[in-house]
C-alpha cells in the first residue's frame, strides 16, 4: 500500500511538471506595465481538478496584474484557484446564475473598494449579471474597472421596441454602464470589459455598441483591430466571432499609444498538447483578451528613496492566531481584515510606534481572508491570510 501511494505522488509531481512546462513559453505581463484581462473561463471549473491545474499554471505563466473573470460556478474551486496562486487575492461576491470575480496581485494593486452596481430588479433584464466595479490604485494613480458578462445571442437584429430582444437588452446594458461612468468617474482612468456578446462591426443601426462608438472623444475600444482583423484572433472560435472586449476612457489613450502598450487575444491553445480541442474541453470556449499599458508613475524624489512598505503574517496558513509585521514610511492606525466577499470582520488598532500585533481568529471559519494596512483611509497594503484550523 505504502508503495502504491508513493507512485502515485511521483506520478502527480510529474504530471504538475509536464503541466508547467506546457505554458512556459505563456508570458504577456511585465514589470513596468499594468495589465488587466478579460477572461470567461466556461462554468468554471469546466473539467473539475484539471480545469483548476491549468488555469493556475496559465495565470502564473501570464503574469497579469488583474483578471476579470467571467462564469464563475463552484466557489470553492474559485477558492482553491485563490490559495494556489501566490501572487494572487481573489475577490467573488457570489457564484449566482455563473458569477463573475477578479484575480488581482495585492502587492501591486491598492484596492480602494469592490462592489456590484445596478443589482435591483428594474435592472435585471439588461443585466442578468450585475457588473463588478473594482476602485483601486496603481502608482499613485487611481483606476475603475467595470467586470460585465452581458446577455448572450440573438438574430443580429436590433429591435428597441421589444425588451426582450436581446441585442436591446445589450444595448440598454452599455447605455446604463456609459451613464453611471460619466456620473461617476467622468476623469477618471475607466475600462469596461467583459464578455459582451456581441460584435463591434455590426452596422449602425444594429450596433449594441454605437454610443460608444460614436463618442470616439471619450472612448475607445482597445480591442477593435482584433475585432476588424483576421478571425484567427477573434476570442470566440467556435462561432467564430470576437466578443470579448476592453473599452478604455480618453484618459488611457495616450498610455495605449505608447511602444511599450499592447492588447492581445492570448492563444492558450497554441502551446496546449491538443491544441484547441483540449483547450474546448477541459478550460474554456473563449480565450482571454488582455490589455497591457505602460503608465508613467508621477514619482518625487522622495519617492524614490522611499522603501516599500512591509506587510506580512506569520504563520500563514495559520490556525486560530497569526502575527502581522509591518514598516511603512507612512504610520499605520489600523488593520482591517475582510472576508473574500469584501465583509469586513475585525478592525486591529495598532498603537503608535507598534510594528506588530497578533490576531486571533476565534469564531471564523477556514478560509480565506484579506487584511488591509491602513493609515486612516488609505491601504498601505494588503495581504492575503489562509485560516486552516
């Protein structure tokens, strides 16, 4: 039996390994770039523990600073998806009719808040999802990004009469998100993506996306060479058709003309043994679209000289306590700890001139948790912590 067993870890190792090995030549991300993706990973996990293998040698090979998720429909996959990737805190509200989340990297994006907007039922027909709104920073600069997975199909025809339709219904859906970001966020650095499902290259009177496209002052689709080029690049092959989109604010354009900026349909397929019909089976129906800016940072010369802050917990994973470290430049008051769905559970005074404080965790069940450094309302850092009792 012990024998048994020991082959079977060997084998496990090996097939981790090979798996690996399949995305090595998988990269997109950099040091000096904020890259955000779009990705509906079909009903995830779609082939249980291999879905969940892949996607995590994928997202590591990317190497993406967010990734908006669409179709998200077992919250403990999503979990483990989250406690497997180092780099990684996750963020789902729920799994509800093929929930949607985002992957982001802490130690680089400063969440200022997450939160779903039009969730009432007036507003259930033109979303059947309810988008999720991520406020964070990136190099002192503050950005929205609006995660959609809009109402599917359709005959290609736009009929505004009928509620129902569902090119309306789409249409009606990007009217609402283009009037809650000129309310909202008029100059701030904006993108709207998601899984869309609909073509930008339909004619006038047909386009879900018109107001957009006809505001070409205010906004842009990064995405709209792909959308015009060769259907090789489309995100949906199997119609073909491109419905993945990333729409970006003036604010960004200039950023998105820059040498170092790209925007990509990434071809897992291309480096899967099986190619695209592996791809189908076991990950998803739509490749990810990503989206890669070089933004200047507006440094100071204090800035420079200006250490990063440090923000750890030990041990992690941890049972019913763990100790959190920490030295900023900027004196931290607090630190506040949220479950995954952004419920904020414990606020920890830290008394001035303390670089430490123990937390217990009495009451809380396994799980993961993300906790904030603060210096009143501003995150310095955050962290993720895995409770495992």
């Amino acid at each position: 039996m012990k024998r048994l067993f020991i082959i079977i870890l060997i084998q496990l190792a090996s097939w981790n390994s090979l798996v690996g090995q399949e995305f090595e030549d998988l990269s997109f991300g950099s040091e000096f770039t904020l890259e955000v993706m779009t990705w509906n990973i079909e009903r995830f996990p779609k082939n249980g523990d291999t879905t969940l293998n892949y996607v995590v040698d994928i997202i590591e090979a990317l190497d993406v600073d967010i990734v908006a998720i669409q179709e998200v429909d077992n919250l403990n996959y999503f979990n483990q998806l989250t406690s497997s990737l180092d780099s990684y805190d996750g963020y789902i509200e729920s799994v509800f009719f093929a929930g949607l989340a985002y992957l982001y990297k802490p130690d680089i994006i400063q969440i200022n808040n997450i939160y779903e907007i039009y969730t009432t039922a007036e507003y259930w027909n033109y979303f059947p999802r309810s988008p999720m709104v991520m406020d964070f920073n990136y190099k002192d600069e503050r950005y929205i990004v609006i995660n959609n997975h809009f109402k599917c199909c359709g005959n290609g025809i736009l009929d505004l009469d009928n509620t129902r339709d569902e090119e309306t219904r789409r249409y009606y859906a990007n009217s609402l998100l283009k009037e809650y970001v000129e309310t909202n966020f008029s100059n701030e650095n904006v993108i709207i993506l998601g899984d869309l499902n609909d073509i930008l290259t339909d004619a006038a009177q047909n386009n879900v996306f018109q107001m957009f496209l006809d505001d070409r002052d205010n906004y842009l689709f990064a995405d709209f060479d792909i959308a015009t080029g060769p259907n090789s690049d489309w995100s949906y092959p199997s119609w073909p058709s491109h419905l993945d989109h990333i729409l970006i604010s003036n604010e960004l354009f200039d950023e998105l003309e820059d040498d170092n900026s790209d925007i990509q349909t990434i071809k897992i397929e291309d480096v899967l043994p099986g190619g695209w019909l592996a791809y189908d089976e076991n990950i998803s129906d739509h490749r990810p679209v990503a989206l890669k800016l070089q933004v200047e940072g507006s440094l100071s010369v204090s800035d420079i000289d200006d250490p990063k802050p440090a923000f750890i917990n030990y041990p992690n994973p941890f049972g019913s306590e763990t100790n959190f470290d920490f030295n900023s430049k900027i004196p931290p008051n607090k630190i506040d700890i949220y479950t995954i769905y952004g419920q904020k559970i414990s606020s920890l005074k830290i008394i001035e001139g303390k670089t430490s404080i123990r937390w217990n965790s009495q009451g809380l069940s396994n799980g993961i948790y993300i906790a904030k450094l603060l210096s009143n309302s501003t995150v310095i850092a955050t962290r993720k912590l895995v409770l495992m009792e």
